[in-house]
C-alpha cells in the first residue's frame, strides 16, 4: 500500500459514505472504489467494478475473481452505526461511552442545558435541543439505535415519534412495565398502530437484574448488538 | 468520535507521519470459526510494535514476525493459518478454524 492511498483511506473514512479498496493479492496494487469513481493504480473492469459497487452496498468485504493472478481483496468500509440517546441522565453517562467503545457514533439530545454541561458527557457529541428538533438534525436511518432515558414523556414521547417514523434498527425505552404501558398509549393515541409501536423495547435492555446505571447501560448495549447483529444476518 | 480502543489504520498513519517504517495485515478470508473477521487490520511497525488484531490473539505473534520481514523486502505476502492438531505449540488457531492473512509494506 502507498503511503498516500492510506492517507486517502483514512481521509474518505472521516465522510462517513461507504467505500471500497480493492488490492489484487499479487501485485499489491490496489484502488479505492465509491458509487461513482475509482482511484489508484489498479485498473478494474466494468464488471468487476459491479461487483465491487455491489459489495459496498452489501457491507460483504471478500476475496473475488480467484482465478485470476490470486483474486482481488475487496475491503468494504462502512460508516459506523449510530446510537442517539436522549436524556442527558446518569445511565446515559455509563451508556455513551460502552456504545462509543463498541464502534457507535454517539449523540446524546437533551434541552436541558445542565444535564449537557461540560464533564458530564466527557467528550460525546451532544444536541442541546427539544427532540423533535434534535431527531430532524440527526436523521435516523437503517444504521441508527435510539435510546430514550428521560422517564419524561414531554421529551421521550416526541423522540419515539421521530424513531419510528424513521428506519432505525432499534428503538428503546427506559421504564417501568406500568409506565410502558402508558406511553403505549399515547403513541397509539398520536396515530401509532400496535404494529409501529411493537418495534419499541420497552423497558428497554436485556434482563439480566442491572441495578446500577452502568450495568443499565451493560444491559442497553446487549440489547442493541442483539438486535445490530440480527438485522445482518 | 472514535471509540476509546485505537483504530490500526489512525495508528498506522501516526508512524508513516513520523517517519517511521510499517506494514498493515488485514484478514481476508476466514473459514469455520475465526475470532476476527474479513476485513480485520493489524498495523505492525519496523520494532514489532503493532495495533488492531487479525485474530484472539493466537497468530499476532507469527504476523508481526512476517510483516517484519515484509517491511524489508516491500513485497507483500500472504499468509495461512489453520488448526495445528500434530503440534500443539505451533502457530494456528485454538478454534479450528483457517484464516487468510495478506501483509503489505505501506511504500
């Protein structure tokens, strides 16, 4: 690999729009392929330039066309998946730094400036704003959790909203069964059918006793991965 | 942001910057079971420092070695390890399974 093809790597990474290199396995050359163009000193046909495109979109990174010179590497990057958490509250202190050690990128929402001021997040990227504001600058899609820790349905009510009208892999909610059940009932009385508000973990992490905020935020994660991993297979 | 666990391509751009020598193995074909998967980098410098993992820490060892050398030559190379029944303290993989390794300088 050249010296400046990993320095164009690691600057396309940083974009967040997946990508390809492709390194014929021989030779060592190689060339970085994206939707629509291809760099570097390895020539791919329009065929096999498919073929690369076609395993961008499917995250499949391989071996291909093995029989010629020992096959091309294609290594697919992919932007990482998100974790949007709302509530700037302790679990959330425990919960973005496992999911940012995990490979997510955070954000956390909150409008309450104090629960975002400095030191209490460390250095994850907040949204000081309502959530319905919050949720339209982050943009859930397929590669997106959220995580809704307010207990307040002012501020996890108008979240949910916004992840279910979106294609996020994983919506969660902190909460009792009781206050589950409630919020079920609003979402229903905003036009959500049982179907929609189905797609909701509530109360949200796998049950495994957690009493603390961190083991909370241990059993949150779980439950993320779980569902990350299905969704892959 | 980026997680708190170093990323070996970051890693790997911090030695070229500095001046220093370096290679990069990434898996690129596993079969059965392989704790690290396709796609997988390890960035190795000229001191056997290394970064990322191509495997739970089975093969680390024999790949730093190899991209080593790789770093001499400028070649890249391409290994494999598989499940070493015969001799139990030889280089493979504990889990069974094979792994393809390929090793190239960074020029």
């Amino acid at each position: 690999m050249r010296q400046d093809f990993l320095r164009l790597v690691v600057d396309r990474r940083h974009q967040k729009q997946p990508f390809a290199t492709v390194t014929d396995i021989q030779s060592g050359r190689q060339s970085l392929v994206d939707e629509t163009v291809a760099h570097g000193d390895l020539s791919l046909t329009a065929p096999q330039l498919n073929e690369v495109r076609r395993r961008v979109s499917a995250n499949r990174s391989g071996v291909m066309d093995t029989e010629v010179n020992g096959g091309l590497f294609v290594r697919v990057y992919s932007p990482p998946a998100r974790m949007v958490i709302v509530g700037a509250v302790h679990i959330a202190q425990a919960l973005a730094p496992i999911a940012s050690l995990a490979g997510f990128d955070v954000v956390v929402i909150d409008p309450r400036e104090a629960f975002v001021r400095a030191g209490r997040l460390a250095d994850i990227q907040a949204i000081v704003e309502w959530p319905d504001d919050g949720m339209k600058q982050v943009a859930p899609d397929a590669r997106t959790a959220v995580v809704t820790l307010t207990h307040d349905p002012k501020l996890d009510d108008p979240a949910l909203a916004a992840a279910l009208r979106s294609k996020a892999f994983f919506i969660g909610a902190l909460g009792s069964r009781k206050t589950h059940a409630q919020r079920l009932e609003r979402l229903s009385g905003m036009g959500f059918s049982a179907a929609d508000t189905a797609r909701i973990h509530g109360p949200v992490g796998l049950d495994i006793n957690a009493a603390t905020p961190a083991e909370i935020a241990v059993s949150i994660m779980a439950q993320v991965i779980e569902s990350l991993r299905a969704e892959a297979e | 942001m980026t997680g708190a666990v170093p990323d070996p391509l970051n890693q790997l751009s911090r030695w070229l910057a500095d001046g220093k020598k370096a290679a990069l193995a990434t898996v690129i074909a596993t079969w059965g079971s392989c704790p690290r998967p396709v796609g997988s980098h390890m960035a190795v410098l000229e001191n056997g420092d290394f970064s990322g993992s191509v495997s739970g820490g089975c093969i680390e060892g024999a790949v730093v070695e190899a991209a080593q050398e790789v770093i001499g030559t400028g070649r890249p190379k391409l290994l494999e390890y598989g499940v070493s029944n015969e001799v139990a303290w030889e280089v493979g993989l504990a889990c069974g399974g094979r792994v393809q390794v390929l090793v190239e300088p960074i020029t």
